[in-house]
C-alpha cells in the first residue's frame, strides 16, 4: 500500500483530478466536460497515470484508485 501512495503522489494535480474522474468510471467525454479540456489531454493524461501508477489498463487503474480511497474532490 505505501508503494501505491508514492506512486499517487508522484502524480500532478490534474492527474489527480482525472484518476479521481477514472476511478468513478465516467466516460472519457464526462472527463473533458468535466475538467474543461480536450478528449485528446485527456487520453494523454490517462496515459500518464497509468504509465506512472503501474497499471495494466484502466480498469486496473480504477481498482488502484479504489484502494487508495480516491473518489471525486478527494484526491
């Protein structure tokens, strides 16, 4: 669990905004409404946490999330 919190913590705030918008499960066009950016950063900055969280896929990714007890204005 410490080795999932310091790879949560290597994320900016942004990713942090976007995971805790993943971990819900939203589409990824909820994420840009939400975030006020394009389909594409979003994509890119899913990329990111993935690549930086060490996870399989998305879905991996939002158990991740879930674990750390991430949820949407709480991250």
């Amino acid at each position: 669990m410490a080795e999932l919190r310091e790879r949560f913590n290597s994320l900016t705030s942004r990713e942090r905004e976007v995971l805790s918008l993943v971990v819900t499960g939203r589409p990824k066009q909820t994420d840009c409404s939400a975030t006020r950016v394009s389909e594409m950063t979003v994509k890119v900055h899913r990329s990111q946490i993935t690549r930086k969280m060490r996870s399989k896929s998305l879905v991996d990714l939002g158990a991740n999330g879930d674990k750390l007890g991430i949820s949407i204005g709480r991250s």
